[in-house]
C-alpha cells in the first residue's frame, strides 16, 4: 500500500510540473506548426491554443487515470470541422495533432525521468496517451473527410447556382463580377453559351468533366455544370470534340451580362441538331433556317402538307418525284447533276419536275416555293419526338 502511495505521489508530482509547463510548451509548438506546417498560418492563434489546452488536460486525465474515453466521449469534430473549411487538409490536420501529443508525451517522459517514476508505470501511461492518440486520430479523419465532403458538395452546388443564374439572366451586375472572380472568368471576355447532351453511353457527369478537359487545353476558360438534365454552361471557344460523342448547340459569342441569350439560342440549336439526328457542335452559321423548323412546327406540317402529301398517291413514284427535287434544289437547279447521281437521263429529272407541279400546283421556279419546298423537305428529315412536325403526316 505504501509503494502505491509513494508511486501515485510521484505521478501527481509529474502531471503538476507538466500542468506549470503548459504554456511554455503551447508557444514552442506553435512556433513549430507555424514553420513546418503552411496551411495552419490560416487558423488564428486563440483557436491554436484553445485546441491544445483541451488536449493537453484531456492527456493528463489519461496519464493520471491509465484509461483512454470511449470514441464517443471524445468530440473533437468542432476542430475537424473548422479546420476543413479554413482548407487545412487532413494529412497536416493529423501531423498538427500527433505532434501535440508528442510534445505531452516528451514533456511527460523528460518529468517521469526527473520524479523517478516507476519505468513499468511510465510505459503504462505512455502505451495510454498513443491509445488516446490513435483514438482522436480516427475521430478526426472520419469528420475532417465528411466536412471536405459536405464542403465540396456545397461549392458544387453554389458553383451551380451561380452558373444557372447566369446563364438564365437572374444575376446582378456585383453577383456576376464577385462569381466571375471566384470561379475565374473574365468579365472582359466574350463568352458563348452551351448546351449538350451525350449521343452514346455517355452519362451527364462524365460528358460534363469529358467537355470541360475539350474547353481547357491552351489555357482556354470555360465553366460548365449538369442543369435541367444537359450539360450547361460558357466556354470561351467553340470546343473541338474530336471522338466524344455529344449533341450541342452553341450560342453566340456575347458578354457575361448577356450571355443568357446566348443560352437560350444553344437550346433552340441542340433541339434541332437533336432532331435531325446530328452529332457534334452545332452553332447558327451551321444549322441556319433549319433550325426554325423546329421551332415552328404548325409551320412545317402545314408545308409538309402542301407539298409532300400529294405524292403520298403516286406511291413508290411519289417518293421518286421527292428524292428529284430535293436534289434538284440541293444542286442548285441542275437537271444533269441531278441526273448522273441518279443515273437516270436528264428527260426523267424534267418529267419527274414536272409531276411535281401537276401535282402541287405550283411552279419550281419561283423563289417563295422553293424555300417552302425545301422547309417541308428538312421537316421530313426530323427523326420522331416532341419537336417533329410530323413527317408521316398522319
């Protein structure tokens, strides 16, 4: 009982040099996390030293004690938290920790030597403080990696909301400016609008990294998102795709301010290279009138009407009479062209004209009926879905 006394006497008597030692201890290792660890100049001193004051007493209650706390009577997720969001990664946030508790356990040891503390019990207690210390680490890690999740989740969907409210006209001037300079655009620079989706397997989030790879190279700026179930956002010039497998249309080149109109026609262009079945980029130079085929369907069925139901009759003629004249249109009015891609002789072109204004009652060489011939012809071409003037004509 005596020898108990005497070595609980020696302990109480290193724990108190410790406890008068703690400042000293605190300002060396701040000092120390200072230079060896950059990322923690961010976190201001108090916190520091509030930090280390409750590991320090949390290690003395250990050493005095020779029992670690139960993982959930140790709450350290305050310091993982605010260490994660100052951008402190977890790799220095444990080095910052493991450190502290080297400097308890040196100081403990160097005090154990100097009292004369028994060797068995100052392995016992040390073996306690590395159990406290493997104890916290994994609490810290488990909230340091959920903050980093949690945090990175929250600037995706702020960097979301930012790219949404821009590209749909509902940000302000100074909201425009502050964002452009956090997600690094240009004010200055002239953006254009895109929308896309995958033409293949490809999901939205794997077509988004796989565009914003394309829109980057040469130090090119480009900040895109999945929105409203496509790939959305700026790009500062036409993307090269090269074999990514993508639909999108791509709006005018425009100011930040303004750069929600040349969103809106980025979606009016992905809709009609969607409908014609098209893969690529596609801006306004490629797509031109045909794009208002689209967008105007009451339009289209009724030229599909005028035009193309009358040969719905002639049967397998009819659709003879409709492959002559789309390509006689397409060739620029050239009966012999026309004629040797058909290989047909250039009298059965003009026969099969002019069957087509027997039965259409117009005439080929006016210029109003060929741009609605060639309107209800691109009409025909649209692959089935909501924007279809109905081809069939049904």
């Amino acid at each position: 009982m005596a020898g108990q006394q005497v070595a609980a006497a020696a302990l109480e008597a290193v724990i108190d040099a410790m406890r008068a030692q703690a400042d000293e201890v605190g300002d060396r290792l701040h000092t120390s996390l200072a230079d060896r660890i950059p990322s923690y100049r961010a976190v201001p001193r108090e916190l520091i030293e509030e930090v280390w004051d409750r590991h320090f007493r949390r290690a003395l209650a250990v050493l005095r004690d020779g029992w670690v706390p139960a993982p959930e009577d140790i709450d350290e997720a305050d310091v993982a938290r605010d260490r994660a969001a100052r951008g402190v990664p977890l790799d220095d946030g444990l080095r910052a920790f493991r450190g502290a508790l080297g400097a308890i356990r040196d100081l403990f040891l160097s005090e154990a030597a100097r009292h004369g503390l028994d060797p068995l019990l100052v392995v016992e207690r040390t073996t306690a403080l590395w159990e406290l210390a493997d104890t916290e680490s994994l609490q810290i890690a488990s909230v340091h990696r959920q903050a980093e999740v949690t945090a990175a989740l929250f600037d995706a969907r702020r960097r979301a909301d930012f790219l949404r409210g821009l590209l749909y006209g509902t940000l302000s001037t100074v909201e425009i400016h502050s964002g452009a300079a956090i997600y690094g655009l240009d004010p200055s620079q002239r953006y254009q609008a895109v929308r896309a989706l995958p033409s293949g397997g490809l999901g939205l989030d794997r077509l988004e990294q796989a565009l914003e790879a394309l829109c980057r190279p040469h130090g090119r700026t480009a900040m895109l998102a999945v929105l409203d179930e496509t790939v959305a956002g700026v790009v500062a010039a036409r993307p090269v795709i090269g074999e990514l497998e993508v639909t999108a249309g791509l709006g005018p080149p425009t100011e930040l301010g303004e750069v929600h109109r040349s969103f809106r026609t980025a979606g009016r262009l992905l809709d009609a290279a969607g409908a014609y079945g098209l893969r690529g980029v596609y801006d306004l130079g490629d797509l031109s009138w045909r794009a208002a085929v689209v967008a105007e369907p009451e339009l289209s069925r009724m030229l599909l009407a005028r035009y193309l139901r009358p040969l719905e009759a002639e049967g397998e003629f009819g659709t003879l009479i409709e492959e002559s004249v789309r390509l006689y249109l397409a060739t620029g009015r050239h009966f012999g062209e026309v004629a040797r891609i058909l290989h047909v002789h250039v009298n059965t072109v003009r026969y099969r004209l002019r069957r087509f204004e027997e039965l259409t009652g117009v005439h080929l060489d006016s210029p109003d009926t060929t741009v609605e011939i060639s309107w209800a012809l691109a009409a025909r071409e649209l692959r089935p879905g909501p924007w279809s003037p109905n081809p069939s004509l049904d």
